[in-house]
C-alpha cells in the first residue's frame, strides 16, 4: 500500500476540535461543554500548533469566539455532534505524500444516527485540501483504532466484530480491509471496552500507544472499578503480544445507579509541544496525569476538566482529528 497511517506523535500540521452546539442532545451540559471544549483547544493553540475549531453556525461560531485563543482558525462544517475522530477522515502519509481516507458510518451501530454526520468527512478532507482517497467499503470509526506506526494497530473485538457495523465481514474480511486501506501489518486485538460505552468499546478509552512497541492501559486502583477485569485481560493480551505496557490509574466508577460512565485517561490527546489528559474529578486525576506525562517526556503534559463532555458520550481525543504534516 502507498499510504500508511502514522502514529499520533508524528508531526502535526493541525488539528480539528469539534465545538458542541446541539442543545437538544447536550441540554443543560452545553454550556459547561463548550467551556470544556474551548480550555482543551487553548492549550494546544498557546503550545504554537495550528488549531480549527469546528462550528456548525454562527450562533455557535460567536460562543466558541468568546471561549477561545484569538489564533483558533474556524471552520463552519456540517455535524450531528461534535466527535471528530469518528466521522472525520483519517489521513495518510505515503510516497505520494498525504492524503485522507474516508469510511462509512452508522453512527455508531444505529444508536445515533443524526444529520449532518454522513457529510463530515468529504467537509472536512475539502477544506484541508488534502488529496482523497475516497470512502472506503466498509464502517470504521477512528476511535476504534491506535497506532504506534509500525504497521501495528489495536483494537476491540467487541467494536470492530460488532454485528452492528459490518455484519457480512469475517474477520479475517476486516484484517485485509485494516491493511488495504489503512497500511496496518499486525493487529493486537482486544477483548470488550469499557463498561456504559456507548461506542462497543472504543480503544481509544482503553489503550493507547505512547512509543514503537509500547502501549498504556488503566489499572484499576480500588475494588469498585466496574472496568477492572477488562483492564486486566488488555494487559495480558498487550504482554502476551510482545508489548512493553504502563498501567495508568482508572478514574474508577464514574456516574450513579446503572450509569456508569466511559470515563478514561486514555482519552489523551497527543499534540505537537503538548498532551492534553481529560479530567473528571476523581482522586486519581493528579496521580494519571503524572503517569502519562512521564510517558511523553519530550512534551508538556496537563489535565483539563472533561466531566461535562464526558456527558455526550465521549472526552478531548473523541472530538478531535489531527491532521499530520506532509
């Protein structure tokens, strides 16, 4: 394949932040959203690294302005809601240079399927000007994968074997589809995802990459984590792969009653000069950050508050797409 998928701490030239603005799913959450939002964009914008914020209108445009570092660049681009990394393009880099690929989704098995999603991607790839590849033949949401640019990608079973995305592939349909459009060689799969995901189990809230060869996953820190067993199985599977892993601190049991929360660390976002960690108020939040900046020496490390975008579904690496440089 001409063109690979790098990993997340390759060079950035930008990077796309989604800006919430739909009142009807974020309710009385919108408002601490957009603030949580716009605090995770600044930091990255006064690091030097391009940012553009994406905005469906001007009634959102003029909130996230007021929110927002005077160098964030807006885009005005069609969306349901806000989560980049799943309805935007992945891009590429290859001897032809860069270019996007597009995939099919459903917004996440069917759950929430809301206009303006389907047309995201082909927004986003045209003002980016990059060279598209088109949409592939399949549904892949970018949250389901990681990458630590070897040609080594990971991933779920229980989200990229669902059913509810692509029911006439066989895995051994997905792998060759994972290598002829992505340029992925090897593939660590892991088992389910985080509990009250309404994703089935993004990777993305449970391990990431953080070097060649190198992965980190949570631990859980006290015996009410309701993701402890399936931290435990990712580790195993990560070791028995040949992968060097750090265990990170869990933020442990977030939400009340049957609603547990997909809270998660994990949800860090790499950026040029600096990584973002998602905070949600929990005990742990000052001792994973630590561990995760010490995984990234060379970059400055900082939590930001993230319980009210928590609430949509998802954190800071979930409603971003980085886009690297040529």
């Amino acid at each position: 394949m001409p063109y690979a998928m790098p990993a997340e701490w390759a060079e950035q030239e930008w990077i796309w932040i989604g800006f919430p603005a739909a009142a009807d799913l974020w309710e009385d959450d919108l408002v601490p959203a957009q603030r949580q939002v716009a605090t995770f964009a600044n930091v990255i914008a006064r690091s030097g690294q391009q940012v553009r914020m994406v905005v469906r209108d001007e009634e959102s445009a003029a909130a996230a302005r007021q929110l927002t570092h005077p160098s964030i660049i807006f885009e005005h681009h069609p969306y349901g809601d806000i989560w980049l990394r799943d309805t935007g393009p992945l891009t590429l880099l290859g001897k032809g240079g860069r270019a996007a690929r597009r995939f099919g989704f459903n917004g996440w098995g069917e759950k929430y399927v809301l206009k303006g999603d389907q047309k995201t991607g082909a927004s986003l790839v045209k003002a980016g000007k990059l060279k598209d590849l088109g949409k592939a033949d399949w549904i892949l949401e970018g949250g389901a994968i990681d990458t630590d640019g070897t040609g080594l990608v990971v991933t779920t079973q229980q989200c990229l074997l669902n059913p509810n995305r692509n029911p006439k592939l066989s895995r051994n349909d997905i792998e060759r589809r994972l290598e002829r459009d992505l340029g992925f060689k090897r593939i660590l799969w892991l088992g389910n995802g985080l509990l009250g995901d309404h994703t089935d189990g993004h990777v993305d809230n449970l391990a990431r990459f953080y070097g060649p060869g190198r992965i980190a996953i949570p631990k859980a820190m006290d015996d009410g984590d309701p993701n402890a067993d399936t931290y435990e199985d990712a580790a195993e599977r990560a070791a028995n792969f040949g992968l060097e892993v750090a265990r990170i601190p869990s933020p442990g049991a977030m939400g009340g009653g049957k609603d547990v929360e997909p809270a998660s660390y994990m949800n860090f976002v790499i950026a040029n000069r600096v990584v973002v960690v998602p905070t949600y108020g929990s005990r742990q939040d000052d001792a994973a950050v630590e561990a995760i900046g010490a995984l990234f020496p060379g970059r400055k490390t900082v939590g930001r508050p993230a319980n009210a975008v928590l609430t949509g579904g998802g954190s800071f690496h979930c409603c971003s797409q980085h886009v690297p440089r040529a």
